[in-house]
C-alpha cells in the first residue's frame, strides 16, 4: 500500500490544493474517476458560457432595430458553434494534463475511488493511505423517477455537449439556472424550446420580480409551462412525447418534441465514495457535512465544492478549496462565510445576485428597500434598456448591504462591486461616495443604493 501525504479527491477544483502540496514539498496522490478538470471545465461553466455567447450576439442583432440598425442573422453554423465549444474544453483540459504528468512526487489514479477507511481508499486494484484527504467529489445530474424516461436517449447537461446537429425542437425539463440557460441557447440557434417547471416560478431562489421579468423575456422565443409536472415520457418514431399535468388545475395534455433534456438539478457523488466506509457524515440529501472550516466530522478529512452541496458555484468551490488547504495546515483558522457568495444566469438577459432574498431579510432585520431600472441612469437610456432593474436589501440600522439582486445587461460584472462592499463588511457609503464614470452601467448601483426606503 503506498501511503500519501496528501490524498485529493477530485481533479477539478482539487487540483488547487494538489499544487499547493506539492510546492510544499509534499507526497500528493490525485484521485479521478472521470476527464481531468471537473465539472467546471468539462461539462459545466466552460463550455456552457462558450456556447451562449454566440446566443447573446443573436439575440442583439435582433434587437438592434430599437435602434434604428436594421440587421438579420443570415446563417448560424450550429456544428461550427459545438465543435468551437469542444475545442475550447479539450485546450483546456490538455493544459491540465500536461501540469499533472510533469509534476513530480504527483501520482494520478485515474478510476473510480471509495474509502476502505478514514484513512484509506481503493481505486481499482490499488490500495492507498492519506496523510490527510480533501475531498471534492463534485456531483452528477439528478434525473426524476418519470415513467418511460429511462427508455429515450433524453439530454443532460453532460449529453448535450455531444450534439453535432441542431434539434428542430427540445423540450426541458426544469426551470433552474441549466434549463433556462440552454433554453436561451437552443432559442438563439432557432429551436422550438418548450420548458417545464414543476414550481410556480422559473428560477425560483431569485427574487419573485427577477422571476417573473426572465420569464415576460424569454417567452417572446418560447413556450414556458410553469406550475406543471412530467408524468410519463415516450419514444415515438417521430420524437419525445410527454405527458404534462398542471399541479394547480390538474389538466393533463401532450408535448411533442425532437429532444428532451433533463435539467431538474444536481446530486451528490458522495454515494460513489461510499463515504459511510470512513464513517463521514452526510446530509439528507447525501452530500457531505463540513462544519464552517471546511472540515468533515473526520479529523483528517475535509470536503468542498459541488460535494458539500452548499453554493455549488465555481468561484464558491475555488474560495473553499483556499480555505480548506489553509485550515488543514494552518493553526488559526477561517470561516467560509456562504452569505458573501454571488452567482450570475447568463440567460438574455442577465441575472446576478449576492446574499438575501427581501423576504429571507425581513425574518431577521429591519430593511431598506432600494431599486432602480436601467433606464434612470444615461447608459441605460440610450441602451433603450426599458425593464432591467436592480434591487438592493439594506439592514437599516447599520447601512449594510444584506442582499442585492439585478437583471439586465451586463448583471454579472456589474454586481462585483456590490460583493466587495459585502465582504469587507462596509456601508453603503462606500459606493454612494464613491465617483462612477459617467455614463457608464456601473452608476445602477449607486442609483439604486441612493432610493432606499
């Protein structure tokens, strides 16, 4: 048995903490049952964004006339567009590999592992002893006990990747962040999308107003169906049938498409590890409990990213890795604080939000209210951006910042400056008095900070 200082669970964002072992000198072991580079690179940020940025400049074309630009989209080479995602990952992905293969006292077993001990872990026909063991086992698409689904070569977030030719129609099942991201994307190549929500709202953990403003953009390329469940699917000579029934009005009807995906969310690998072997804790739902430090109830083993299950964001998985490594080998320690954790859609039009909900804040804090809309502000104006908004929840007492949510163009960058003041535990004032070029998108913050109530 061949024992390790270091065993990393995860050639995604575990790769962090297998080269910050190594430039300490220390005996690293990188375990991987799938393609190096994680979710992130291989089926998740990396080729999804390069896939949709082609959809936003389609959709920018069409609404170019507002401005007086007539202009038409003459052709989209689908094929082209995949196989410049394709090329993009697999980059991506040698450049991992090359880093793995030189480095020394590095050992990658590439299988599937799962723990004989606290301490120990199989991969395949080896046996090996971990120092310490930092897990980041990420996670797989959930897919729904739906009767016949299993019998139709439906899509997955994963799958998908692997079209080489566009479907005349899809139908999605799911209203998160994936189902309305690759809804925008198949809508901008010219598919027929259909997408089903079982819940009342499409991305149901933004604000109710986000919601239903995403939902009034996205059904003018569409059909959206909320309220409405999946209760049997079908493989038929010409395509997908599936049976949908409204949950409030219980009326049933048929849908018919060329392809369906799956997008109703994520599950834990921790199953796959057979984590209950080093006796580590999980969740109801099967992901590994971490205590604030990143910690397992294990002395020696920590967990992050997607196998935590707590803010499955890339950025959120890279700070956890950090302090994961820093609290593994260092004496004082450093809470992950999961409330200064942003996230974006990159649907048309964007959305991006930081810390609470108005409706999570009031439970615990007496609250300002700020918003403003794209079009008070002079770059706005002239954009003829007429809906996007953005919502700031202040605590009243101390002008912090608690939560800030906007939809509309450029949503995921505009929100950085909202997280620093967050994280730095700052008023308001501290972008209030702060100068912003002029006219630029970025003064939407102040605006908004500047009509609290």
């Amino acid at each position: 048995m061949k024992a390790y200082d270091i065993i990393v669970i995860g050639a995604g964002l575990g790769t962090s903490i297998v080269f910050k072992a190594l430039s300490e000198g220390l005996k690293v072991a990188l375990v991987d049952k799938a393609k190096v580079g994680g979710t992130c690179l291989n089926v998740g940020c990396v080729p999804s964004k390069t896939l949709l940025v082609p959809a936003d400049r389609i959709r920018e074309i069409q609404e170019a006339k507002k401005l007086g630009i007539q202009a038409n989209v003459a052709r989209i080479d689908f094929a082209s567009i995949m196989e410049r995602m394709r090329s993009v990952v697999k980059n991506g992905r040698k450049h991992m590999i090359n880093e793995i293969r030189n480095s020394k006292h590095l050992d990658f077993y590439n299988g599937q592992g799962h723990f004989v001990d606290e301490s120990v872990l199989k991969v395949k026909n080896d046996e090996i002893r971990g120092g310490k063991i930092f897990v980041a086992s990420g996670a797989r698409p959930s897919i729904p006990s739906v009767k016949g689904l299993e019998d139709t070569e439906y899509l997955t977030n994963e799958t998908v990747l692997d079209l080489g030719r566009r479907p005349k129609s899809l139908i999605l099942v799911g209203g998160g962040y994936i189902a309305v991201e690759y809804g925008h994307f198949f809508a901008g190549m010219g598919t027929k999308v259909i997408i089903l929500q079982r819940n009342r709202r499409l991305v149901p953990n933004e604000e109710p107003e986000i919601s239903d403003l995403l939902k009034k953009k996205l059904e003018k390329h569409m059909e959206i169906y909320l309220n409405t469940g999946t209760s049997e699917v079908q493989q038929s000579r010409s395509g997908i049938i599936v049976h949908v029934k409204n949950e409030e009005t219980g009326r049933e009807t048929k849908l018919m498409a060329e392809k369906i995906m799956v997008a109703t969310g994520r599950k834990s690998n921790a199953d796959l590890l057979e984590a209950k072997n080093a006796g580590i804790e999980t969740d109801e739902t099967n992901y590994i409990k971490v205590d604030d430090y990143l910690q397992t109830n294990k002395k020696n083993i920590w967990a992050f990213g997607d196998a935590i299950g707590k803010q499955m964001f890339t950025h959120a998985g890279d700070k956890e890795a950090e302090l994961a490594w820093h609290n593994a080998t260092q004496e004082k320690k450093m809470k992950m604080d999961f409330h200064v954790v942003p996230h974006a859609i990159f649907t048309y039009p964007q959305i991006a939000s930081v810390g609470l909900t108005e409706e999570q804040a009031r439970k615990n804090y007496k609250i300002l209210i700020g918003r403003a809309k794209y079009s008070d502000i002079v770059k706005g104006e002239a954009m003829m951006e007429e809906e996007g908004f953005a919502k700031a929840i202040v605590e009243k007492e101390t002008e912090r910042i608690l939560g800030f949510h906007i939809i509309g163009p450029e949503a995921s960058t505009l929100i950085q400056e909202v997280v620093n003041a967050m994280v730095n535990k700052v008023s308001i004032k501290s972008i209030t008095n702060s100068m912003h070029v002029f006219p630029a998108l970025s003064e939407l913050i102040p605006e908004t900070l500047n009509h609290l109530e």
